[in-house]
C-alpha cells in the first residue's frame, strides 16, 4: 500500500511542471480575455517553437506562486500552520521554508484527483500537440472550477456575483468565483487556527499567573510556556491530527 502511494506521489511530482504550465495557459481563460487574433510565435512544423515554450514556462515559474494560493487548498493549510506556529510563541521553529513545503505537498495531496484529471484532460494532449491553447485551457479550469465552487460559500458568491455578470452558460464567473474561493478558505483557516490557538493561550495564562504568584514576574510567559505546549502537542501527536483535519476539510 505505501508502495502505492510513493508510485502515486513519484507521478504527481513529475507532473508539476506541466501543472505549472497549465496554470499559464488556463489564465485568459479565467480572466476572459478577448482573443488576441492568433498572435503566437511558430518556428515551423505547426507546434509551438521551442523559445515560446520556454517563454511559456518561465511566465508560468514567475505567475505560479499567486496562481496556486488563490485557486487551491494552499492559502487554507498555509494560514493554519502559520497560526499554528504563533500558537505555540515561536517565530523561528519550524522555519518558514518547512511550512511551506510541508503546505505545498499537503496542497498537491488534498488535490491529488483534479491534479490527475486536469493533467489528463488538458495539460497532456497539449503537450502532445493534440489540441489547441484555448481547449486545454478551458479543460484545465473547468477541472479548478469545479473544486472552488464545491468549497465557495454562497454568502461569498452572491457577494461578488451582484457585481459581475455570469458566464455565457450562466454559471458564475471566474471573476466572481475566485475571490470568493478565496474569502471561504481564509475564514475555514482562521476558524481552525482559533482552535488550534486557544489551547495554546491558555497555558500561557495559567504559566504567566503562576509566575505572578511566585513573584518571578521577570522571566518571560512566553518563553517559560514554550516547553509545556511542545511537550502537549507531542503528546497528543499534534502534527498527525492536524493533517487529518486538513485532509478532512480541503479533499
């Protein structure tokens, strides 16, 4: 079964810079942008040349960072383990480069079957030259639009669906579809992140009014308190359900 899942997680991350790719492609789609007239750079052959693609990938390297907070799981496990790191009085443990790789590979896991199917259905026959730029552009975000409108709450689509009007089929539009994806995960995230943190806030109350009591009032709460809330997250293995309430949430 573990082999299973290395096999599963080994083709997910050599689809990633494919996924990166249709990130790009998939944006004037989402913004819906007019048609620039078949603009493009063609070296021959009827495939696009080798400098665009390599201009494409670039494009997508600089554009993925903002693409993927926005449109997946990433900003919800993000913000939960940053509270999670302000709970427990540490600026520095775990280092931020951790929690956000640790929230990148939680985001790919959660979104594992629209990673698949937006790889199968778009990025790769693109790849193979099989169907055009708009096409996999428009299966790419049809793949993305189905997960943000299944965790978009209705309070914020009709907040920002009174502004702008719906899609020619008449579903919402990625204008609208976005930010309101976007203000569901920050108030999921900081609903679990009060969770996480009040635990924490209540060993620094009991820690800070013992050392009232004793007269220590010169060492830090914070720093004394450090300690006790490591030894209880350990204890309650912290980090394992935390994941499971992640998972539970965003797949």
């Amino acid at each position: 079964m573990h082999t299973m899942r290395e096999q599963r997680g080994c083709r997910r991350s050599r689809r990633l810079p494919g996924i990166l790719l249709g990130l790009f492609v998939a944006l004037p789609a989402a913004a819906q942008a007019p048609d620039a007239g078949g603009v493009g750079v063609n070296l021959g052959g009827g495939e696009p040349g080798s400098y665009a693609r390599l201009l494409l990938l670039f494009a997508a390297a600089a554009l993925a960072p903002a693409v993927l907070a926005v449109i997946t799981s990433f900003a919800r496990i993000a913000v939960v383990l940053f509270f999670l790191r302000a709970g427990l009085g540490s600026n520095d443990i775990p280092p931020t480069i951790v929690v956000m790789g640790l929230a990148l590979f939680l985001t790919v896991f959660t979104m594992g079957p629209q990673i698949d199917a937006a790889y199968a259905q778009a990025i790769a026959p693109y790849m193979a030259g099989e169907i055009e730029l708009p096409a996999a552009a428009e299966a790419f975000v049809a793949q993305l639009r189905g997960y943000m409108e299944a965790h978009a709450r209705d309070a914020d689509l009709a907040v920002f669906g009174a502004y702008t009007p719906p899609a020619a089929d008449g579903t919402v539009s990625m204008k609208a579809l976005v930010p309101a994806f976007v203000l569901s995960e920050l108030r999921a995230a900081f609903l679990t992140g009060f969770i996480i943190y009040l635990p924490f806030l209540v060993i620094d109350l009991v820690v800070a009014g013992t050392l009232a009591s004793t007269g220590l009032l010169g060492l830090p709460a914070t720093a004394v308190s450090l300690p006790f809330k490591v030894m209880l997250f350990v204890m309650i293995d912290g980090w394992t359900l935390l994941a499971q309430s992640l998972l539970a949430t965003t797949m």
